[in-house]
C-alpha cells in the first residue's frame, strides 16, 4: 500500500516507531469505550498489563494508521485498523476525533485490501457497544452470531460483508 491521503488524513502502514502511539489509542479507546459495559477488573489486564503491548508488538505490520494532515494534529496517529486474514481485528480512532470520517477511510482501505484475497471479511464486536454495530451495520455488515466472550465477561456479536463488490469494481466501495 503506497501512502493515501483522504480528505484530512493520510493512510499508511504502521512501522515499528507507531507502536507505542497505537499502544496509548487502544488502551485509551479500551477505557473509554468498554468502561460502560465491562468490569473493570476484566479491563484490567488490558490497560494495565502487557496485553495490548503484547499484541501491537505482534500485529503492527498488519496495521494501517491515519496520520494528520493538513492542520489535524499533523503526523499523528489518529487511529489504527488491523486485518488478519479475511478478518478486520480492530479498528480504533482517538476519542476525541471520532466522528470525523477517520474509522470510514480506514475500513474503507481494509476492505480493499481484504477484497483482494478474500469474498467475505468477518470482524467482532462486543454486543453492547451500539455506535460501533450501527457504525458496522452501516458499512453493510451482518450479524451472523453471537457468543459469550469469558475473558471479558460481555457477549460478543460476529459480523460479516460480502466484499465481491469490491473486488469487482478494483477495491472501490
């Protein structure tokens, strides 16, 4: 993926030197998003220990990050998308910038790029968090089930898009 600029940001692969701001994003949006519905002793392990650390450390050339542009916190990660796999691992924007097209322009690169390899992308997302399967539901994606998470104590919804059209019309969407 060559660097892409949408609108207020650009689109590029993460490098070892966005670990630690993908790290203060995840942990962050885990606190913020996931303290109304989860209890904070399951939170724990996530943003105080090394899970998350553990887990960009792993998946960061996978990743996709927004950087600012143009006056919007200029080469800042603003937000970060996972694929592995036919499956979209997480997508997270900094909370105080969502709302702004920021988790649309990634998504949008993780669908093409899913498009390419695979017809169906598949991702998760915790059943009480409404704006992220509205969000979701919007771009097209279904739920085709749902489970209990016990590491989290929440239930889990799996949802899927077909994303022939995608590779149909060369990753546009």
């Amino acid at each position: 993926m060559q660097t892409r600029r949408t609108d207020h940001v650009r689109l590029r692969w993460a490098t070892a030197a966005d670990q630690p701001a993908i790290v203060d994003i995840c942990k962050t949006s885990i606190t913020t998003t996931y303290g109304a519905f989860m209890d904070p002793e399951r939170m724990r392990p996530w943003v105080e220990g090394r899970e998350v650390e553990d887990y960009v450390a792993r998946m960061w050339s996978q990743m996709t990050v927004a950087e600012g542009a143009e006056g919007l916190d200029d080469e800042q990660v603003l937000g970060v998308v996972a694929i592995d796999g036919r499956v979209v691992d997480l997508l997270w924007i900094r909370a105080d910038l969502r709302g702004q097209g920021i988790g649309s322009a990634l998504m949008d690169q993780a669908e093409s790029l899913l498009a390419e390899d695979h017809d169906v992308a598949e991702l998760e997302c915790f059943a009480p968090n409404d704006a992220s399967i509205a969000f979701y539901e919007a771009r097209g994606y279904a739920a085709v089930r749902t489970y209990h998470e016990v590491a989290s104590g929440v239930d889990k919804v799996v949802m899927t898009k077909h994303l022939r059209s995608l590779s149909a019309a060369g990753g546009q969407g």
